[in-house]
C-alpha cells in the first residue's frame, strides 16, 4: 500500500449533501484504502459521519475533529489532536473552499470579501502554522493544498480567484521555506468537476435541473468533454502524498481535463 504507516490530517473531509462524491471524502477514502490512519476534520461534525463510517467499512482507520480552520484556536487543536490521535503528522491535506456569494469586483461586498478570503486563504495559512513545527520535529512531511484552475484563468469571481492565486504563492513558499526540514509541499489545482458543491449550488441558483449544469460544463472541457469527478483528485493526492513523489515540491499539478491547455 503507497501510504503504509502513514497518518494524514484531512481538512474538509466532510461534504454537502448532493448526488455525487466530494473531493474531501474522496480524498479520504483514498488514502485509507492505501493504509494511511486519519484524523478527519470539519466544521460540521454531521458531514463528517458518512466519511467516517465509508472509511471504517473500508477498512481503514479514522478519527474525527469537528473546526472552524478560520479560527486560530481551533488549528491549534486540530494539530494537538492529531498529535494525541495519530502520534505524528504525515500528511496535511488542505481541502476547504468556498466560491459561493462571490461576484464582479464592482459589486461584491467587502463582507463577503473577508469571508471568503478568510476561508480560503487564511484557513489553510492556519493549518499549514500549527502542523508545520510538528513535522519539522519529526524531519518530513507532505502539505497538500488544494486550489483551483481559476487561479490561472479568467472569471467573473474576483474573490475566489485572487484567494487560490494566493493558495498557490503560498504552497511556493512553504515548499521553499521548508525544504530543509524534509517537508514537501504541492497544490491541486482542479479544474471543472462533478462534485455535490459545484452542482447542487449552481442547479439551485440556476433554478434547473442538475444535468442541464452538468452538460454545459463538460462542454467546456477539452478532454473526453466530460468533467472530472473527486475520484480524479484523490488519485492525484495519492500520488503527491506518497513517497513515489518524494522528490516533486512547490509543484502546481491541474486536475483538469486540459482546461488550462485553452490559455495557450
């Protein structure tokens, strides 16, 4: 198994209800499945149930810390539980995101900038503050953060996109800044997928049925037109968290059909 003996911290292993996988609890079963033991955190501890039992069923091993990673004393014990819990910090697995409220930059609200910039941005800064001397006691460790192909294309979201640019600069950092203690760090940059999140939200805006969201994004996508799934993404955490990419840090990997190849 390519996560034996390991151990991940998975934030937003929960996931909304919707007819379809989530990237978190993708993720998590997973890593699972190739032996990791997990402590599973979300805000909301309802979310977290089915990944819990989904993991168990599967075998693995799983604990669970319900947190606001917007909250500074919450990521501190996130990573004390998680050092009570698993013993060590093998893996830090950055999931949480949120684009939903956001607008044209004329027109969004500083409020809601703060939220979201808050969530996206400063949550993972968080987590990523409180792991880091835990795995630099230790000598190794893997961050995952999870970003976005609208880092790098453009939309009419001016909040979300600015926050996962910033998610990029700052797994650049930490890959640079924490080199020398053993410690990788890479993002996943999704592009369009099928996930509860990005459908249910936009079919209830939208006010249609969840295929007719579904047909107009895989129209979009170069690859097979058809959009990814969290199944994608998981795959690719496997591989970044494993020691099979034990010498790739500071990359920015799309998970993305080619949806980036159109920038060219």
């Amino acid at each position: 198994m390519r996560l034996a003996e390991k151990t991940a911290v998975i934030v937003g292993a929960g996931q909304t209800p919707g007819q379809t996988m989530g990237n978190g609890r993708a993720v998590a079963l997973r890593f699972a499945q190739e032996g990791a033991r997990l402590l599973l955190v979300d805000k909301n501890s309802e979310w977290l149930e089915p990944t819990v039992a989904m993991v168990r069923e599967a075998g693995g091993q799983a604990h669970t810390c319900e947190a606001d990673i917007t909250q500074e004393g919450d990521c501190t014990r996130i990573a004390a539980e998680a050092q009570r819990q698993l013993g060590r910090i093998d893996i830090l697995y950055n999931n949480v995101g949120r684009s939903e409220g956001d607008a044209e930059t004329a027109a969004l609200a500083v409020d809601m900038w703060d939220t979201l910039m808050n969530l996206n941005l400063r949550g993972m800064f968080l987590t990523c503050k409180h792991v880091l001397p835990l795995m630099r006691a230790q000598g190794s460790g893997v961050i995952l953060n999870v970003s976005s192909t609208s880092s790098m294309v453009a939309t009419d979201a001016v909040a979300y996109k600015t926050s996962k640019g910033a998610v990029n600069t700052l797994t650049h950092h930490l890959a640079t800044e924490n080199a020398p203690y053993g410690i990788r760090a890479n993002a996943i940059l999704p592009g369009l997928m099928d996930t509860p999140m990005a459908i249910e939200r936009r079919a209830r805006e939208q006010g249609v049925d969840r295929d007719v969201v579904r047909r107009a994004r895989d129209a979009r996508v170069p690859l097979y037109g058809q959009m990814g799934t969290a199944w994608d993404v998981a795959h690719a955490a496997v591989f970044l968290a494993s020691d099979e990419a034990r010498y790739i840090t500071g990359a920015l990997l799309p998970v993305d059909g080619g949806l980036l190849t159109k920038i060219g």
